[in-house]
C-alpha cells in the first residue's frame, strides 16, 4: 500500500460517486472519503449518511458553506432570505453536519470562515465570532479561502489570517493548496514562502486540485490540466515532509470518473517528486 493518505470527495447524497469511491478503497487507490454535508430533509440526509456508513470507509466530513446558505462570517451577505429563515437553515445545515461526524466516526470537520461584502472585513470577523459561539465544536479544522472568487471577498487566505479567526476556539486547519496558491498570484505574494507559514498551525488536513497558470480563481482542475498553475514541487515537497496527514482531492466535474484518473496521477506524482524532503511529521 502507499505511504501517503489519499482521499477523494463525495456528496452526501451523491451515490454514483460514493460507489466508485468504494471500489477505488477496496483496491487500496484511496485510504478515505470527505463527505460535504448538505442540508437536506431528515428522511433523505438519513437515508444517504447510511448509504455513506454502511460503506465503511474512513471518513472526514466538510461543513455546508455559502453555496449551501452557510456563511459563518456574514449570514445575510449575497442572500435575500428574511435573517430568521437564514439562523433557521444554519441551524439544520450545522446539526447535520455534526450528526454526520458523528455516525461516521470522523474526528475533522472542515470549515469555511465565509465570503462578505467589500470593506466589511471587520464586521465579518466580529460575526465569525459569533458563529463560533454558537456552533462551537473541537472537531473544527478551519481552511484557507482564496482572497476573491467570482468578484466578493473571502475571510481567511492566510496562514496568518486563519491562526487570528481561529484565536483559541479552533486549534485545527484544513491546508488549501489551490487556494493559497490563488491568494497569492492575487495578493502578489511568493506562493512557497506562505505556504512554509502554515508550518506554526497544527495543520491535519490538506485539500488538492489545480487551477491555471497565474489564475485567481479556483476551479478545482486536475493535477495534470495542460494549463498547470500550481507549484507541484513545493505541494509534494510538503506532502512527502508530512506523509501522515490526509490529502484530499477536490474536483467539481460531472462524471466521477475523474476520481479514477486523478488518483492514478497523483500515485504519479508521488513517485516523481520521491526525491523531495522526506523528512517525518
């Protein structure tokens, strides 16, 4: 079996793709699954957590975010909703994400700090506050955003940004290489310098794709996309240096097969980047 810790990211109530993530676990191609809890209707979130159970894999669960109508750091942003119905459905989205941590054993749940509306940075970190008041939960491994996408602002792209929201209420964090590498090709900061400054957080979790050469926007491509922008040197450098830590292909395309290709590819990676630092967590 290799010696690295691969996963692959499945829909709650995607089972197309659970069953081909099962298949690629009995080979041995990956050691576990993140599942991206989505609120649904109770009777359907059980009968697809129980799908997700009864697979058996290893499992680490994502959090809703703003595309599912949680965003931790400004609620009402970028939504029309009336305030009530947005705390009503934030409640439902969190409950079953912890429920799903727990039936399925997972000991992370990745979190997102959120987008907000431009020049209300300050507002936002006071309401992630908030939300960590609320929702609080040791289980919390927060992750780097990218500084924009699709024109709003995001909170969180540095390792810096995180360890100050995460204060002493989040001790965990999810590793976002796209993301990072995205903040800095905005920010016109040296990728492999901010991504040495996630050496001070207890990082426990990384999440991979690709995104294109000088791009800001995250499109979670595949590692081999003939328009590669990530520095694939200073990712498997840090991932040979931490082999113990899951790493987490993230891909958004229409057919899961593409999990079946990019495993293959990063298995190749692996290999070609064998003589980076090997030194252990």
């Amino acid at each position: 079996m290799a010696d690295y810790n691969l996963g692959c990211t499945v829909q709650i109530d995607d089972q197309e793709t659970l069953a081909l993530l099962v298949a690629l676990h009995k080979e041995g191609a990956i050691r576990h699954i993140q599942v991206q809890a989505v609120p649904m209707p109770r009777p359907a979130f059980k009968k697809h957590l129980a799908a997700i159970a009864a697979a058996g894999i290893p499992s680490i669960v994502h959090a809703p975010h703003h595309n599912h109508g949680v965003n931790p750091c400004a609620p009402a942003a970028y939504d029309d909703r009336a305030p009530q119905e947005i705390q009503k459905h934030i409640e439902l989205a969190m409950s079953q994400a912890f429920e799903a941590a727990d039936t399925l054993g997972a000991d992370a749940i990745v979190l997102h700090a959120g987008r907000y509306l431009p020049g209300e940075r300050r507002g936002a970190e006071g309401e992630f506050a908030v939300f960590l008041d609320r929702h609080a939960d040791p289980r919390f491994a927060l992750e780097n955003l990218p500084a924009v996408y699709g024109g709003y602002p995001l909170l969180g792209n540095t390792a810096g940004e995180l360890a100050a929201l995460a204060g002493t209420r989040i001790t965990r964090f999810c590793l976002d290489f796209p993301h990072l590498a995205c903040t800095a090709n905005y920010s016109d900061l040296a990728f492999v310098e901010e991504l040495k400054r996630f050496d001070s957080l207890d990082v426990t979790l990384h999440h991979l794709s690709n995104i294109r050469r000088g791009s800001i926007t995250d499109e979670h491509l595949e590692l081999d996309h003939p328009d590669s922008g990530l520095d694939l040197a200073a990712v498997f450098a840090r991932l040979r240096r931490h082999k113990t830590i899951p790493t987490t292909l993230e891909y958004k395309q229409d057919s899961p097969a593409v999990y079946t290709r990019q495993v293959r590819v990063f298995a190749g990676l692996w290999e070609d980047h064998a003589g980076e630092s090997t030194t252990p967590d």
